[in-house]
C-alpha cells in the first residue's frame, strides 16, 4: 500500500487518540498490527518524532493565547514572588508542579515500558483498566471547581497521574482528565487542564526523541512526503480534536469514550486470539 497514504492514516490517528482519551500508543501499536503495516519507516522513531512534532504544532496552534498569558505571568511570580491574585500566575505553577514525575517518569521508566508493553492484548487490558479509572472519576467526581480551583498538591498528583499514561492503552488526556476530576475541576476544567500540561511534555518529548536522532539512532531512510503527510495530518487532527473534546465536555460525560475503549478492547482480545 501507498506509504504516503499509511502515513496520513497513522497521522490522523495519533492526532485524534492523543487527545480524545482512547490512548494514543495503544492505537499506534495496534492500528498497524491490525492492517499488517510493517513499512520500516512508518514504525521508526523518525515518524515518531514527526507525528509528535504535529501534535505539539496542534496544541500551540489552539493554546497559543493562553501561553502568550501564562509564561509572563509565571515568570513574574518569579520577580515579586507572589501569585498577586492572578489566576495565570497561578496556572503556570500549577503546570510547573505536574512536570517533575512526568519527567522523571519518561527518562526513567519509558525504554522499559515501550519494550514490556507493546504486545496487544496488554493493550486491551490497559483500555480496560483506563476505562474503570475514567467510569470512577466521571461519576465520583464533584466537578464543580474551575481550573484555578485546582491546588498546587492536587496538581503534582495530576502530573503523578500523567506519568503512569506512559503505559501503553491508559491514555494521557484520560488518566489526567480523570485526576481533575478526582480534585473535583469541571470536564471541561479538567480537559484544558490535560492539555496544557501536556504541551511541555510533548515538546520534551519531542526534544529527547530528536537528540536521538540527531546521535544516528534513526537508521532508516527518511523520505520528506512521507514524513510531510504525517506531520500536516497529525497536527490537522490535533486541533480537530482538542476542539471537539473541549466542546464535548461541556455537556457530555465521558461514557462514549469508555464504552469505544471497552469495544475496541474487545476487538483487540478477539483478533489477537484468533491469531
């Protein structure tokens, strides 16, 4: 098949599942088991690093006003030491404080992970495990507090939360939608929430996967329309779905999200099985 068209697929697909919480790694390990997608480029940490690149684009593309608030802002409290009852002074701490276990976490525990956890039917069994954490924050939750609402002790369990997305299946918007919840922030609090701490773990991400590049662990061929399709189809569903989800919660529990995990798991087991 068209590598071009594998890659739009592939793209389209990280840019929607890192953001809707049906887990992005596990769609990316299952999707191109399921077709019987082996291309060498396609699965290579070249195309992983384009594809994240795409998302980062997304996620600056919609929040770019927001950071155009926040890093001032934060940089001010450094100055006066005060958050001046400024609730974007605020908000940049409550994003500082998730970064140290995400960080640790992806330098520590993420090689492991990707090599102990890439088999499908651990997949399915994670979509199922993320599904009962979302069912039981969605429901439990007070969802009542808006996003300044949310503490700097709640926001290091949130990071804490994030942390443990790295396994494949959990899903990072849905394990830190579902902290948020748990700290009693609205859906749609806790989605902005989940995208804004993402966006410096993505671009640490992003700049940990290129230094490797950049020291010749690449190893394959790169092709430019290739890796061009991916990176504009990635970050068009990106913002596709940031908008979509933010929209959502506004008026919808996160029920359509769990039961598409459950079945796709399903599909997953089943498939897997008969193989």
């Amino acid at each position: 098949m068209d590598t071009v068209f594998q890659a739009i697929v592939i793209g389209i697909i990280q840019g929607l599942t890192e953001f809707l919480p049906i887990s992005s790694s596990g769609h990316l390990i299952v999707v191109p088991f399921l077709l019987g997608w082996d291309d060498v480029l396609i699965n290579s940490l070249v195309f992983s690093v384009i594809l994240h690149l795409g998302t980062l684009v997304a996620l600056l593309g919609y929040f770019w006003r927001d950071w155009a608030r926040i890093v001032p802002a934060g940089l001010a409290t450094l100055r006066d030491r005060s958050f001046q009852g400024d609730p974007d002074r605020r908000l940049a701490w409550l994003i500082a404080t998730t970064l140290p276990p995400a960080i640790a976490a992806g330098v520590l525990l993420n090689d492991a992970i990707e090599t102990a956890f890439r088999r499908p039917a651990l997949v399915a069994a994670m979509l199922v495990v993320g599904s009962a954490i979302m069912w039981l924050a969605d429901r439990l939750g007070r969802r009542v507090l808006p996003l300044e609402g949310l503490s700097l002790p709640g926001a290091f369990v949130v990071g804490c939360a994030q942390a443990f997305a790295l396994v494949p299946g959990i899903s990072r918007s849905g394990v830190s939608i579902s902290a948020g919840l748990a700290f009693g922030l609205t859906r749609e609090a806790a989605a902005r929430f989940s995208f804004l701490m993402a966006t410096p773990i993505i671009a640490g991400a992003g700049a940990w996967e290129t230094r490797k590049l950049v020291t010749g662990e690449a190893g394959v061929p790169v092709d430019g329309p290739v890796l061009a399709a991916g990176f504009v189809a990635s970050a068009l569903a990106g913002l596709a779905a940031i908008a979509l989800l933010l929209r959502y919660l506004r008026g919808h529990p996160l029920t359509a999200f769990i039961v598409y995990r459950l079945v796709l798991a399903a599909v997953i087991l089943f498939v897997f099985l008969d193989v």
